[in-house]
C-alpha cells in the first residue's frame, strides 16, 4: 500500500492564479480531510468528507474548494491565491475519527503565493 | 473555548536522556486524545490514541498518560535517540469527529 499520497510536493503561485492539490489514498478509508499547517502553528482544518459524494466544511474553509467523486481522491482547489495561503497543505485519510482509528498523514505539498 | 496547550514549545536533550512533554486541554465533550510525531517536512505520524477510560498507552520507548479528569496529558520518551528530533503534536478528538490540534512541542536531541 502506497498509503496517502500527494502532489504536488513544493509549488510556487503568483496571485490570483489557480491550482489543484492532488491527495490519493489506497487504504479504502471512508474519511478524507485537507490540513494547512502555518509555520509554528497547530494543523487547521479546512474541509473534510465522510465518503463519496459528501464533503462538508472545516475551521477555515475560505478560499477553497473540494470534491470527492471516489472513495480514492480527495483533490482541494484554490481559486485566485493570495498571500495568506502560503502554508504547507496536508492530506490525511481514515476509516473514521472516533476509538482507535488512526488518522493517516501524506507527505504535504509546500505552497507558497508571491 | 476548545484548545489543546502544549509545553514546553521546545526542548533540547542530550541522547539517552528521559523527557516529558505536556498536553493540556479544554475540549468538551471528549472522544479520545492523540499523540503524533511529526519529523521535518513530513506529515504527522501517530504514536498513540488513548479513549476516555485508557490512563496509560505505550508504543515502544514512548509512554502517554492521560488524566481524563484533570484534562492534561504527557508523553514520556524513554532513552532518547537523535532520531526522535521531531515535534510531537497532542490532538484532542470533540464530539466523535473534530480534531483540535495543538501547536506542538519541538524536541532537539544532541549527541
């Protein structure tokens, strides 16, 4: 198993640009989530899904966008980048959040907006 | 307000030392609490998830505690190794699904 894999791993964006973040995962989990992770902070949420078809916002949604259409893929979409979106964006996967479920992490994709 | 507080933010130790790091938390209502390790440019890694009746969880020479009552956690590595440089994150889980994540405390082990 490859696990959660993403792409890309370091982009550079001019403001007002556009782009996909590409998450994958082969461990047939229900939940997907999108992270950002600003330099000395906690890991936000930004949107999340409980499975195909479902997607549902987290604690800073604004500027992003998401799908899910299979169990696999979980692509978060940024329309006219800005500045405040210069983070390190992180894809996780797992069966669930309660109990013992484990929450899966990608490598991240490193963004940064000029 | 739902928070998860670490300390210290960072720590430096020689190798083969203990530490202990700390997780203090106000999210109500509780689900379960986890310790991840995060290296450098890489996603968080989980160590242990501990449920509302677990006081301790070990994995290897990592030990968490967790005091459900006074809301505060620690984890405890044993014997220090250069590999376990990372930051160590404490999440607490509300309500089943929403993870509130802490800032991390930074460990340096020197040779």
């Amino acid at each position: 198993n490859a696990g959660v894999t993403q792409t890309p791993k370091f982009r550079i964006l001019k403001i007002g640009q556009s782009m996909t973040l590409q998450c994958t995962q082969d461990m047939n989990h229900n939940y997907m989530y999108w992270y950002r992770q600003d330099p000395g902070m906690g890991l936000k949420l930004i949107y999340y899904s409980v499975g195909a078809g479902i997607t549902d916002k987290g604690e800073v949604p604004n500027g992003y966008n998401v799908s899910r259409s299979t169990t696999e893929d979980f692509p978060l979409r940024l329309e006219l980048a800005a500045p405040s979106q210069t983070s390190v964006y992180f894809c996780a996967s797992s069966y669930w959040t309660g109990g013992h479920n484990e929450q899966f992490f990608g490598p991240g994709t490193r963004l940064t907006v000029l | 307000k739902n928070q998860v507080e670490q300390s210290p933010q960072s720590l430096i130790i020689l190798e083969g030392k203990n530490c202990t790091l700390q997780c203090n938390y106000t999210v109500s209502p509780f689900s379960n609490l986890r310790w991840y390790k995060q290296d450098t440019g890489r996603g968080p890694v989980s160590l242990t998830i501990m449920t509302f009746s677990e006081n301790t969880k070990s994995n290897g020479r990592y030990t968490a505690t967790l005091d459900a009552d006074t809301k505060q956690s620690s984890l405890h590595i044993t014997a220090s190794q250069l590999s376990d440089s990372a930051s160590y994150i404490c999440v607490v889980i509300r309500d089943t699904d929403k993870l509130i994540f802490g800032t991390g405390t930074r460990l340096q082990v020197f040779p």
